[in-house]
C-alpha cells in the first residue's frame, strides 16, 4: 500500500500494485492506477485517470467477468478485472485500452467522466449512458478489422480510426446482447488518424440516428456514407484517390477547406438540392477557396468554379494560380446550378439528369436545339440559335449572335454589348419565349422586351451594367456594376451583390436588394420624367441616395431607411429624410438650392445647407427629441413636429426661427438673433444673444427664459427669466415685461427689472445687484451676505422684511415725481428725487438723502439705540421731519405745539418732547420731557441745520410689509 501526493502543478502520478491512496491536488494531473483497491481523488484541475496499465486485457479472465469486462458509474469504477475496485473523486476523463474484442459497459451518470477508449483487434462492443449532453467518449480503433458496435444514450461520441473500419454501428438494436437500451447520440465524429489506408465509413448500414455526424476523409481513398440526419463530410483527395462521398439521409454538407487537396476522382453520388457545398476557412499552408460560379480562371489561386460535362456537374479548382483546372469533384447525380446563397455556402437547383451538348464552329452557325434539354455552345461567329423545347443553356460565344429559346426555361450566356444605338440593334440578340429565361452576361446590357425575366451579371468582380427595360429582375455580381430601370416601368427588382454598386431607378415601383457589408452603394433617384417621392425599403444598406441629376428642379422626396445613408436632392423644392437611422453613425442630409424640408428623425443627423441656397426648413420629430443644428449650415426654420412630444431643439451660430409644439419644449438659439416660438406647452427658451426674440402667446402654458447675455423680455407671457448658470458671476442683466414674472440672477452684478407692470418677484442671489421696481407690488429677494445691494424705484415702494437691501432710490434723481420710499429693520440709504418725496428708513440706522423737492422725513419706528437715522440735505423752513402718531403719540396727539420742542440738549419742562442741538445737528426724542425717562437720539442732520416746531408734521402709522 502507498500514499502518493502531487504538488499543486502538472503531475504524473503511478500507483503500485498495492491497495493505494492517490491524491492529485491543484494542476492537471495525469494519475495511472493499478491493480490493488485503490483511492483516487484528482483535486483541482482537469485530471486524467489512465487504466491503460491495469486494463490491458492480457490478463486472466473469470467465468464471472466473461462479457462485462468493465463498468464504469458515477460514483466509482466497481466490477473491474479480477477485483479491481478504485473509487474515484475529482476526475475528468478516464482513459482505456482493450485490445482482445471484449464488451466495455460504461455508465457515467450525473456528468461525470469523459472516456477515451481504444480499441485493439476484434469484435467491440461499447455500450454506454451518459446523462447530459456536454459528455464525450473518444473511441480509437487500431488495425480494426472486424465489426464494431457502439450504443449510447446521449451525450457525444468521437471515433478515430487508426485502421480500417469496416463498419461502424452507433444506436443499434443488433448488439449480441439485445437487452441493452438503445437511442440516438446527440453528435458522431469519424476521423481516420495515422494509417495508410483510407476510411470505409457506412453510416446508413450501421443503423445510425445521430442528430449530428461529422466524417473527416484521410488522404487515401475514402468510402463514406453518411447518416439518417445531416451529416458534415470534409473533402479530401490526391491525384491517385477515387473517393466516394455519399451525404446519406437528411441536409447534407460537403465541405472544402484546402483547394490543394480535393483530389481529381473525387464523386458525390447522392447529390439534392438541399445539400450544400461548404468553402471553409483554410488551416495552416493551405490554399483559400474562393468560389467564381461559371466565370473563367482569372489567375487567382484557390479560386473554384464549375461547369456540365454531360449528366454530371463538374466543380473544378485552380489551386495554384496559373488559370488552369488543376482539383476536380464530380457530382455524379446530374446537372445542379451552383449558387452563392452566402460567404462561402454554396446551394444546388437540379437543372436534369440528361441534357444534349450542341457546339458550333468559328464561323456563322444556324444551331436548333431538341425538345430535351440542351447545351448549345455557338463559339465564334454570328450564330443563330434556337433552343427549341425544354430548359435550354445556350452561349453564342462571341461574335454577333441571335439566340432563340422557345418554350422552357432557358439561360442565355452573353458575350457581345447588347442593345440599341444609334437607332439600330446591336450586339447578341436574345428572345426568351415562353418560361423562365435567364440571360447571364459577360459584358454591359440593356435587355428589353425579350420575354427575359432575370438578367445577372456574370461571376466574379468585372464591372457590368445592367439595364432592365421590362418587368425583369436585374442582378450583379461581386464588382462595382450600375443596374438601372427604364422610365415608366411596372415592377423591376435590381440586386446588386458585393461591389461598390450603383442603382438608378425612374418610378417608386422599383425595388432593390442589397445586403448588409456588401460594398459602399449608390441609389440614384432619376426626374428627368417625373418628380416622385422614393424611400429606401428597409433591411436594404445604401450608402448615397440621391436624385440622380443634382442641377435639375424637381420636387422629389428621398427617405432613407435604419442604415446610416447621405442623402443629396438637386437645385428644387426637396422633402430630405433620413429614415431614423439605428446602425451606423448618423445620416447626412445635403439639400442643393431650392426651399428644402429636412425631417429630422434621428439626433445623429448633420444637415448640409449653403448659404443662399433658398428658405429651408427642418422639422424635427420625436425620434430626434434633443436636436442640435449643426454649424455651417444655413437652414432658416427649425420647427418640432405637430403633437405634444416634448422635443428640444438648438440651433446654430446663424440666425433662424425655431418654433416648438403644443409639448414641453426646450428651445435654445446659439447666438444667431433668433426667433424663439414656443406654442403650447409649458416652454424652456435658452437666449444666447441680446437680438433672440422669444414669442409666446398669452395662455399657452408656464415657460422660463434662461439667458446667457443681458436680456429684455418683449410683449410675451413669460413666467420665469432667469440666468442659465446662477452660479456664474458674468454681469447680466434682465428685463421683465407687463405680465408678472419671477426673474433670478447670478452670482454677478446683475440689474433685474421686473418691467413695467406684473407682480414680479426679482432674486439677485449673490454679487452687487441692482433692482429695477416699476411697481409697488414687485417682491425682492436678497439675503443677508450676498452682496451690496441697490433698489431703483420708478414708483413709491416699501421694501419687505428680510430683504437684504443697502440702498433704495428713486430711479430718476432729477425727477419730480412724489414717491414714497420706505425701507426696513436693514440700515439703508433712502434716497429721493426733486420731487416731494417720503423717505422713510424704518428700522436700522438709516441714510436719508431727499434731494430738490419738499421732502418729508419719516420716523415711523421707535426711537432706540441703533434706530437713529441720519439727515444729509434738509431743507430749512421747506422739508419736514414726519413723525409716525402711533410711536410719537405723545408729541403728536392734539398736533405738534411750539411748546413741544426745544433747542438745546435737554428737556427744560415736562412739555419738551424734542430736544434738537443746532450746533451738533442731533435730534432727540424725550417722550416724558424733563421727567425721569432719558432722551433718545432720533435723527443727525448737518450742524447748524436751522429747526423750528414746524419743520416737524405728524404722519400716519406704517406697519412691516411681511416678505
């Protein structure tokens, strides 16, 4: 007995012929185990346990084993040669050799275990169960000569053949032991490895039902038949092999991965039209299949083609390069049209099993066809053909040939410029009859009515035009072709394959196909008949649409479709619209001259618009919901589509109108003068240049105006008007209107106006601001700490409690009109006009300037330490000092007595409420005269200031006006 320990890296581990304990730890270990009852744990990693030691069946074997030599479960190998019972933990694959042709039983129950066998000379029989499908067991044959017989429940199975085999039975009910259940593998690979002899591979004799069966043929001659579902068969051959290929039951694939080695005998002999030929990715050193249908060799190695040679179909291959057929395949099962259905799958039409092959001579032939079908080949010369009957191919070769097919449903190959020029025929000349007819062209054509219902350009990346007069369908090939209708035309389909392609059509009943990344093309929309509208149909990538005459003047309408496209009309009124692009990068849109209309469908979309080249307009829809103009592009109107989506709309550095809907809409000119109209909707309007006008009627919703340099409101229903960043310090400054609207600066000195009406509410936030009032009911809202502040009045105005103003004014010095400006608990400077004003500082200790004018002097608030007020102008014997009858009660009741002031600077009698000192200019307020109660100082006014009992009148009460 051993214990044997790995390390945490890639190990080797051997057992003994002892009872021993193995553990693999981290790594991918590969653990041998031998005789004995051993313990295995693999640990981490993806470990291998290899019996190939202890089951190398040589060993003697008991009556009991005879038969059931090994089984394998989840859980532990149990039943194993004389006694062997290892249990097993953390293993990935088991690996096996059998050599004596006795029966493997292998049940791998939850997802445990990949096998790989082998198998040596002898009658095998695998019979198996795995439970989940992501299982794999690999059986290997060696110089297998004799039946093999595999049955599993699910999961896959690999063979690879070191030998011969000669069958190969996979899900069959005629294992010796019939008692064994038996359903379908999911998968079936058959690859022949080291051997000098090729595959012999009958699936259909083997009963198989694989879902998936894939044979690799070896470089010697292979006989492989595939299964009863689809099967993968992968091409290979030499010069010396004779291959047979036959796909089996179900959708076939034969697939070719090296042009170098697909042999010159090869055969398929149970071609359909459900099979494919698959070109595959090549490995290392070989040759790129690229597949060129009928075209000639153009020099280009790997190419692959191919051709009739009486009942078969020929697929040859130029491996080399040097334009000579140097790999050849046969399909043996008659004559199949090989098309290119995408890169590199290839599907067959059965065309017949038996076909005539007629060849002319150089010279002018006269060529008549059966009523079978025929190959009729003209070669040089000036041939008139005719096909008569039956589905006829017919190539006139070059020359100046006349081809006739008659009923059926015929090819024509053409090799002469087709047409009408100058009046007259020329070039091959073709008449379809009746059927489908094909004309396949080397060479520009323009097929008319010649009873031809598809034209095709030739295989391969020549240039070919192709112009469909008639209702026919109109295909290119993998070069830059130009396919067209003709004017007035019924229903015309133009295809255009791989190449940098270009369609022009002259009615809306054209359609086209064009794949995704199939080259960069042009769609050209052509007016020289009739102006029409045309939009892309969907699925289809065009690259440039367009009129097909810029200069003309047409009123066509291009729309693009969810490919980015640039979309270009001409010098006339044209509707441009890109579709609503969700691939790629975003439509281009060019409108030439005229008065064009731009449908803006995407936010991706740059439109191209000179100067001077008419009044254009985009409407933008929903799809577009935040638009911006691009620069440079002179498009007058931007306008959002009728609704109520909310659609945001900018516009660029040139002036425009830009109009929104009946939604919420966001409008934003760019510092062009622009004309900003707002509808229904509660409106955001952003004005970036003094000469934007906003234009919003009365009613039609809340809207703000956000602005961005010093802005007037004209005669609109505006709600707010408001800097766009309040946290910015540029200097700017806002008027209202009439109406009433909430109107906000920044952090810099701004000067707000609510205008000449409305009850507005102006917010300075911080910075030296300045308040335009032009009506007493406007609220200002300044804090405590957010600058130095100015109240400009145009209007008697009172200004309410907590608001932080330094200064209230009249707004005219020089003006006559008699305001009343009143202030509040804040110390300010109350300033007048030479009007007779009221100034009125209320509480804090106030400035009052009055200016020309008789002016009055309020005290309305009590006199208190701090309250006291100071006088700079008065005016002897013309302004008055007003006293407020509920404070100054005692002095004013009963009017205010010569008896009640006295100069000095102190009461003389109990009568003496105000004490006034000329020579300082302090005025107190002494409520109990020469009693016990102190003065108060009341006002400083300029020494010397002259004043009397009646520079003082009694005024009405003023109550707080509450913020």
């Amino acid at each position: 007995m051993a214990l044997v320990t790995g390390t945490n890296g890639a190990d080797i581990l051997e057992g003994t012929s002892g009872n021993d304990t193995i553990f693999g730890l981290a790594g991918n270990d590969l653990i041998r185990a031998s005789l004995g009852v051993d313990s295995v744990d693999g640990g981490d990693g993806v470990d291998t346990l290899d019996l190939s030691q202890a089951f190398i069946l040589s060993l003697p074997i008991g009556d009991s084993f005879f038969g059931r030599d090994l089984i394998f479960t989840s859980d532990s190998v149990r039943d194993g040669l004389n006694g062997f019972s290892t249990r097993l933990s953390g293993i990935e694959t088991i690996n096996v050799i059998e050599r004596s042709g006795n029966r493997i039983d292998i049940d791998t129950g939850n997802s445990r275990y990949n096998f790989n066998i082998e198998l040596g000379n002898g009658t095998h029989q695998v019979v198996g169960q795995t439970d989940a499908a992501n299982e794999t067991v690999t059986i290997y044959f060696t110089n297998t000569t004799d039946r093999i017989f595999a049955t599993f429940d699910s999961g896959s199975v690999s063979a690879r053949d070191r030998g011969n085999i000669d069958v190969f039975q996979f899900g069959t009910s005629q294992l010796p032991s019939p008692s064994v259940a038996t359903k379908a593998v999911e998968s079936i690979v058959v690859q022949s490895l080291d051997t000098a002899r090729g595959l012999v591979f009958d699936s259909l004799i083997a009963n198989d039902t694989a879902t998936s069966l894939t044979i690799f043929a070896s470089d010697y001659t292979d006989l492989i038949t595939g299964g009863s579902e689809r099967t993968t068969i992968w091409i290979r051959g030499s010069a010396s092999d004779s291959d047979l290929y036959r796909g089996g039951l179900g959708a076939d694939t034969f697939a070719i991965r090296d042009v170098s080695k697909i042999g010159l005998n090869g055969k398929i002999t149970d071609f359909e039209n459900v099979d494919t030929i698959a070109l595959g990715s090549p490995g290392a050193g070989a040759v790129s299949p690229t597949f060129i249908g009928t075209n000639r060799f153009s020099g280009a190695a790997g190419q692959v083609r191919y051709q009739f040679r009486d009942s078969t179909t020929i697929i040859e291959a130029d491996s080399n390069g040097d334009g000579i057929a140097d790999q050849l395949l046969t399909i043996a099962d008659g004559r199949f049209e090989l098309t290119e259905t995408s890169l590199g799958q290839i599907q067959g039409k059965f065309l017949s099993a038996g076909i005539n092959t007629i060849t002319g001579t150089s010279g002018a032939d006269r060529l008549t066809g059966t009523a079978d079908p025929d190959i009729i080949n003209g070669l040089a010369g000036n041939d008139t053909i005719d096909g008569g009957s039956g589905d006829d191919t017919i190539d006139g070769g070059t020359g100046a040939d006349t081809m006739l097919g008659g009923p059926g449903n015929d090819v024509f190959y053409v090799n002469e410029e087709s047409g009408v020029q100058n009046g007259r025929r020329t070039g091959d000349q073709v008449d379809g009859g009746d059927g489908y007819d094909t004309v396949i062209s080397y060479v520009d054509i323009t097929v008319g009515d010649a009873n031809v219902e598809a034209i095709r350009a030739a295989s391969g990346t020549a240039p070919i035009n192709i112009q469909a007069i008639a209702n026919q369908l109109a295909v290119g090939n993998d070069g830059d072709n130009r396919l067209s209708t003709y004017a007035f035309n019924d229903y015309i389909t133009l295809q255009g394959g791989r190449g940098n392609d270009t369609y022009i059509v002259y009615q809306t009943t054209a359609s086209i196909v064009e794949n995704p990344g199939e080259g960069t093309d042009t769609f050209l929309v052509s007016t020289n008949y009739t102006s029409f509208d045309y939009t892309l149909p969907s699925g289809v990538e065009i690259e440039l649409l367009s009129t097909a005459t810029n200069s003309a003047s047409s009123t066509t309408g291009l729309t693009g479709n969810a490919y980015s496209q640039v979309i270009v009309g001409d010098y006339g009124n044209n509707r441009l619209a890109g579709g609503g692009v969700t691939s790629g990068g975003g439509d281009v849109l060019i409108g030439l001259r005229g008065n064009d209309t731009y449908i803006v469908d995407a936010t991706k979309l740059f439109i191209i618009e000179n100067a001077d080249e008419g009044n254009d307009v985009a409407i933008v829809t929903a799809a577009a919901s935040n638009f911006v103009l691009n620069e440079k592009t002179s498009v007058e109107t931007l306008q959002a589509a009728s609704g109520t989506d909310a659609i945001n709309i900018t516009g660029n550095p040139d002036a425009q109108v830009i109009i929104g809907n009946e939604g919420a809409n966001i409008l934003s000119g760019a510092g062009g003068g622009d004309t900003l109209i707002g509808l229904g909707g509660n409106d955001t309007y952003q004005v970036r240049s003094m000469g934007d006008q906003v234009v919003e009627a009365n009613g039609g919703g809340v809207d703000t105006v956000f602005a961005t340099v010093s802005y007037s409101l004209g005669a609109n229903e505006i709600e707010v008007l408001s800097t766009v960043v309040n946290a910015a310090t540029d200097r700017i400054d806002l008027i209202g209107n009439y109406a009433t609207q909430l109107v906000i600066g920044n952090d810099g000195n701004n000067i707000l106006n609510g205008g000449s009406g409305g009850v507005d509410t102006l917010i300075g936030l911080f910075g030296d601001d300045t308040y335009a009032v032009g009506d007493a009911r406007v609220t200002i809202v300044e804090n405590a700490g957010q600058g130095t502040d100015a109240v400009v009045a145009s209007v008697s105005y009172q200004l309410r409690t907590g608001v932080s103003v330094e200064t209230l004014a009249a707004q005219n010095r020089d003006g006559t009109e008699a305001l009343v400006l009143t202030g509040n608990e804040v110390a300010q400077f109350v300033v007048g006009n030479d009007g007779a004003d009221t100034l009125d500082g209320r509480g804090g200790a106030d400035t009052l300037i009055g200016g020309g004018g008789a002016d009055v002097f309020a005290f309305t608030t009590a006199a208190a330490s701090g309250n006291a007020d100071t006088i700079f102008d008065f005016q002897a014997g013309i302004d008055r000092i007003g006293l407020a009858t509920d404070v100054f009660a005692a002095v004013t009741d009963g009017g205010i007595q010569a008896g009640e002031f006295v100069a000095g600077t102190a009461a003389q009698d109990g009568d003496d409420r105000l004490v006034y000192d000329q020579t300082t200019g302090r005025l107190f307020y002494d409520a109990d005269g020469n009693g016990a109660g102190a003065a108060v100082l009341l006002a400083q006014l300029t020494a010397g200031t002259a004043l009397t009992a009646a520079s003082f009148v009694a005024v009405a009460p003023v109550a707080d006006l509450a913020a």
